[in-house]
C-alpha cells in the first residue's frame, strides 16, 4: 500500500510548481506523504517589481486516502523554477501532517524561496504557508469497486499579497480515486477563493516492487483579473509533470519530477521545474490501526 501511493509525492511537487510558478514566494511546490495519502498546493502573485503582472492560479492534486490515527508524514524537499523572468529555487519545503481520526488527517506545508529576476535584485524569505485537512467520505481500501472520495479544506496565508488580493484565503477541493489492480487514478477539482477554478488528475503505476511512475495533469481558470494584470495575459494555464519515487525501506522514499506549462506561453509560463526530495512516513501506534481498520467496512 504504502509503495503504490507514495509516488503521488513526486507528482504532486510537480504540479505545483508548475501550475504556480509565479514568483516572490509563489512558485513553490510542496507536498506530502503519510503512508496512504499525498497531496499538494500551489500559489500565485507577481514578481515584485516586474511590471508585468501576473493571473492568480491555483492548483490542489490530492486523492482519497487518509493516514491512520496517530499516523502521518513528514516532507522535506527542494524545487528549481524557471520562467522568462526569473528563476526560483525553494529549498527547504517542508511539509507535515498526521491522522486525527480514522477518515480525519490535517497537515501543513511551508517553503523557504529564493527568486533570482532577470534584472533587479534576489529576493528570499518564507512563502506562502498553507493549513491543510482532509475528511473522507468514502474509502477507496475498502469500498468493492475501489473507489473513494473525500473533501479537502485548505487555509491559504499569503505573505505577500498582491494588489487587490487577501492575506488569508480559502479552498475546498473534492477529490475522487479509482483503484485497479496495476495502477491508480485519482483526480482534485475545486475552487480558490483568490479566484481559481482548477482541475488537476493523475495516473499511477508501479514499475517494481520499489519503483513507481506517475503523470500528471492540471488545468486552471483565473476567476479575477488584478489591478495590475496586463489585458492581454491568458486567463487559463496547462500544466504536465512526470516523476518517480522510491521506496527505500518501510518508512522512508525519495522521490523526483519535471514538468513545465504546455498552455499559450506567457512570460511567467514555467519553462521547467524539477523537483525532489525525501518523505518519512511515522507509522500509527499498532492499536490505532487495528482500531481504524475494524471501523472500515
């Protein structure tokens, strides 16, 4: 269980940065890793200074699965961003969470990030923090058909908002996954309240009993237009991402990724984003589990 869905880490990173990769703080990817779940969020504000503007985008790929009471993760990682106006190297991302109940879990996700423009001076500091939780509806483990789904409330803390944006918003993704034999799908949609419509889907695939792939997808509608934002920025965003993880033993994976916008380019488009990183996975107290799974069916 724990090596088939691990590998939406290196995924997830990738979704969102390339779906976010936007700047001063903004173009981090972050994701994490409880043994059965996996997730990730993204950001969006304009280069501070550029002149150019920026859409707000947002994307939230995550599926179905809760870790188990007193069970959870913990994600460190380092993502590299370029743009035709700047390059962005975050280093450390970190991300956390653990299982409250047996269909609650709740986490958090920060980035360290160091934007280097074209022209004008380096900036760096702590990016965007995002509160995330997730309740789960149906489980995909022991529904007969292998279909799960679940609502995943996300706090978003904005450093540095742009013009006419919030320093606290809000989003709640719906997430469904689909369980076959040889691989996995699961797919997030929903709505940030900066003003994104997102969809994002990914199909899973183990190559060995260690080594698992995994492709991405993501779509995004900007719902707003800022006051800055050029007339003639597109107001949606493609993005693709591929990545590998391995499992290196019972708790701990590496994983890696690239991806890049295949949507109109634009000057804030991601021209590639590469990432990786380790996740440990801190198993539930043998009780908590064995309580969780009688609570299943």
């Amino acid at each position: 269980m724990t090596r088939r869905t691990i590998a939406i880490v290196s995924v997830a990173l990738l979704t969102a940065a390339s779906a976010a990769a936007q700047g001063n703080s903004a173009g981090h990817g972050n994701a994490h890793a409880g043994g059965i779940t996996a997730g990730a969020a993204a950001g969006a504000t304009p280069l501070p200074g550029s002149g150019t503007g920026s859409r707000t985008f947002g994307v939230w790929l995550d599926d179905a699965s809760v870790a188990a009471p007193g069970g959870g993760w913990a994600t460190l990682s380092i993502g590299s961003y370029s743009t035709d106006l700047f390059h962005e190297l975050d280093v450390p991302v970190a991300d956390a969470g653990l299982g409250f109940t047996p269909r609650v879990q709740a986490g958090f996700s920060v980035p360290v990030y160091n934007v280097m423009p074209t022209s004008g001076p380096n900036l760096h500091g702590i990016g965007d923090i995002y509160l995330h939780g997730k309740v789960q509806l149906r489980d995909p483990e022991w529904s007969l058909d292998g279909i799960g789904y679940a609502v995943v409330p996300i706090v978003e803390v904005t450093r540095t908002p742009a013009a006419g944006e919030s320093k606290v918003n809000w989003a709640l993704p719906v997430t469904i996954e689909m369980r076959f034999a040889q691989w996995r799908w699961y797919a997030s949609g929903g709505y940030f309240s900066r003003g994104s419509l997102f969809g994002a889907a990914a199909i899973e695939r183990p190559l060995t009993s260690r080594l698992t792939a995994t492709g991405t997808f993501s779509d995004s509608f900007a719902t707003k237009t800022l006051p800055n934002d050029p007339a003639n920025l597109p107001r949606t965003r493609a993005d693709v991402s591929g990545g590998v993880s391995y499992t290196m033993g019972p708790s701990w994976i590496v994983f890696g990724s690239i991806g890049r916008t295949i949507s109109t380019h634009d000057a804030t488009s991601t021209n590639l984003a590469l990432s990786g990183g380790v996740s440990l996975n801190l198993a539930a107290p043998s009780g908590q589990r064995t309580k969780s799974a009688k609570k299943k069916p």
